[in-house]
C-alpha cells in the first residue's frame, strides 16, 4: 500500500479552499477510529482508491486502517458467482458455495482488527463480517457495483447481511436496491496525481503514438474500455465510419480483457475483421494498468467517445474529462452524471446521433476546446480525490456523531 501521500499535494488541482475545508473538517474527527476491508491491496476498483485515501486519512490525524480478508479458490469462487448474479448475469451459486462464503467471514473476523468508531466494508467479500461486528462502532456497506437488475435469489442472500449494518453507500441512486437501512451516495473519483492522470509533455505523448503506429496528421477520436459485448466497441467504430463521410479522421480503440477472455477475444476478433486494413482504424491492445500509454492516448485525442448501452458509473469518461477533452457519452450507467450535455459534452442516444456530434465538435475546434475547459473544472469539482476524501469525513462525522 502507498504511505508517502500527502494532502498538500493536492491544493494545486483541487478546487481553491477545498483542502483548507478538508482540514478543518478532520479537526473535528481527531482520533477517530475508521476502517475500510476489501478482498485485496491490488488492482482496480477499491484497491486502487484505498491505497491513495486511506494514508490522506491518516495524514488528516484519523486513525484509518486497512484490512483485507483471505479466503481459498472456492471463497473466491462464490463470491465471483454473486457478483455475477448481482449485476443480473447467469451465475450459479450452490450451498457449498454459500457455505464457503459465510465460513470464510467467520475465520476473519477472529483475526482482522475490527475494533473502530466506523467500518467501511467494500464490495460482497467481506460482506458476512457484520455478522461478527464488535459491540463498539457503526458499520457502512460500500457497494461499487451496480444491482439494479440483480436476480431476486441472489439480492435476496445479500440483503440478509444488509440489515444489520448502519447505512449502505451506492456510487448512484439508480444503481440500489432497496433497504430497510439508510442509504447514501458517493461518486467514485479520480487521482489526478497517479501516473495515468499527470501532466505529460508533447515528447511523451509523441512517442507513445509512434510505439502505436498512430499518425498525428488527423483529428483522433478515442475510446477506452475493456474489450466486451457490454463496452460495445462497434458503436464507437460506426460512428467513426459515418462521421469520415464528412470530416477527415482517425480513431483509436484502446482496450483489455482480450487475453484471458473468451468473451472478449472474440469481441477483439470481431472488431479487427470489421476494421480491415483500414489505415484510420487503430485497434489496441493495452492492459488496464498500462496508465502512462492510456493518459498519452487521451491526451492525444480531439474527441473521446463512451457509448456502451451498459456501464457501471463509467470513470473513463472523468478520466478524458480531467484532461480537458469534449466526450460524447451515451445514456448508461453514471455517463449522464458526468457529462452536462452542451456544457461539458453530449450524451447521445445512437450511433447517428454521435456521429453528428464529431462532426460538429472536428467542424468547430472552438466549440470543442470551450467543452473541454468546462469538461476539465466539472471533473475538478465532482469527480478527483479530494472530494472523495471529504465525503469520507463527512460520512464519518454523521455515522459517529
């Protein structure tokens, strides 16, 4: 886990006074107790965000942890089946499955510090922990995902646990089910000080399309997402062909999950067949984690396409955002939240519909660039680190007052 990040680091692209108001807040929390659990210190997701939040936490003066609960193949397998059957996909989940699950909470519980003011439990792994909850705290469940179309069976063994914590946080309302306990929203947010979001010079970004084999003598269009059926990558590419019709240029499809997925090498095969030896068309490979050539790519880009028809809150389009780029979003998931349409972007309801708005947006590069500044301060205000950090403080302050 990351120890060595500081608050101040921050006050450069945080809003002006947000990290004074940061401060002040935390005065009021001194000492107190808040610990997060998730399944795992790596990879993306909750990992990714704890590893920046929790030492700003202690660098505030809070007393926050981090535990991970441990678990066998089958644990990990039963917990893979839930959340699959959570986000309304076929999933079967077997007693055994279920034993695995709850068994596994009960051996953690009697070794993680537990013991605080306030505990964050992230995701469905350590959900079964509430069942050993000391006497002492609240407790909050963090949901990341989204299950509105979660399968009834499936909803109906979480919410079992659900009811004996405090509150449960959603990343949106339209991503909840209903509880008979508080429920709360957070965003998910952005570090703007991680490798994939920091300034990058002309040199950098140059040389990183030239590892690409992409020309700079176009406008580029751009989308970034994991290579699925959901993420839709044929969308951003008829949209691309329609636009051509009427301005010059090229786009680049930037994506993973191609390697260790059935799913998605064929989703990839598909594309490279419907892309042929088209000199504009640009389909790659590049792993999640490969945060400098992703932050180079959308640096590089004029326009950012997002046009699954599903997405979970969808951050990629925060991350174009940030680096003051016009995105043409669809409506799913949390997309809409991030994209004021004709302010910061626009939100489209079909692949003609996006194709109007590259034209119009490679047609008017004042347009484009008044977007993108607006785009960049939008994604300043609602969706970098510092203002998840505050609403964390601010949680904490309600939960334990």
């Amino acid at each position: 886990m990351t120890t060595d990040i500081r608050l101040e680091e921050y006050r450069e692209v945080a809003p002006r006074g947000a990290i004074d108001l940061l401060v002040k807040l935390a005065d009021r929390l001194q000492g107190r107790r808040f610990v997060h659990v998730n399944a795992s210190r790596y990879g993306s997701g909750s990992s990714e965000i704890l590893a920046r939040l929790v030492p700003m936490l202690q660098d505030l003066g809070i007393d926050a942890a981090w535990e991970v609960i441990v678990g066998d193949p089958a644990f990990y397998g039963a917990t893979r089946a839930l959340e699959a059957a959570l986000a309304g996909q076929p999933a079967p989940i077997t007693e055994a499955m279920l034993v695995s699950y709850v068994e596994t909470a009960a051996t953690n519980a009697a070794t993680l510090r537990l013991e605080s003011d306030l505990v964050m439990v992230h995701d469905l792994s350590a959900l079964p922990l509430v069942r050993h909850r000391p006497d002492r705290g609240r407790w909050v469940w963090r949901c990341h995902a989204d299950l509105s179309r979660a399968w009834r069976r499936a909803w109906h063994l979480v919410r079992r646990d659900l009811e004996h914590y405090d509150a449960v946080v959603y990343s949106m309302p339209k991503f909840a089910q209903r509880v008979r306990v508080p429920m709360l929203v957070v965003h998910p947010s952005i570090d703007p000080l991680a490798e994939k979001h920091r300034e990058l010079g002309r040199s950098e970004v140059r040389e990183i399309l030239d590892r690409f084999g992409i020309p700079r003598d176009k406008p580029l269009l751009l989308q970034v997402a994991a290579y699925s059926r959901a993420t839709e990558p044929q969308r951003a590419l008829t949209a691309f062909r329609l636009a051509r019709k009427y301005v010059p240029c090229r786009l680049a499809l930037a994506g993973w999950g191609a390697t260790d997925n059935p799913e998605g090498s064929a989703v990839l095969a598909e594309l490279r067949e419907a892309a042929g030896q088209d000199p504009d068309t640009h389909v790659l490979v590049v792993p999640p984690d490969a945060a400098r050539e992703l932050n180079a790519l959308q640096r590089a880009a004029t326009v950012v396409l997002h046009l699954p028809q599903q997405e979970g809150f969808g951050l990629a389009v925060a991350e174009a955002m940030w680096k003051g780029k016009p995105v043409i979003g669809s409506v799913a998931g949390g997309i809409p939240t991030q994209i004021l349409s004709e302010v910061t972007g626009y939100t489209v309801g079909s692949v003609e519909g996006a194709a109007f708005r590259i034209r119009q947006l490679l047609q008017s590069p004042d347009l484009a660039a008044r977007l993108g500044g607006a785009g960049r301060e939008y994604a300043r205000r609602n969706f970098l680190l510092p203002r998840h950090l505050g609403d964390y403080l601010a949680l904490l302050a309600r939960m334990t007052a």
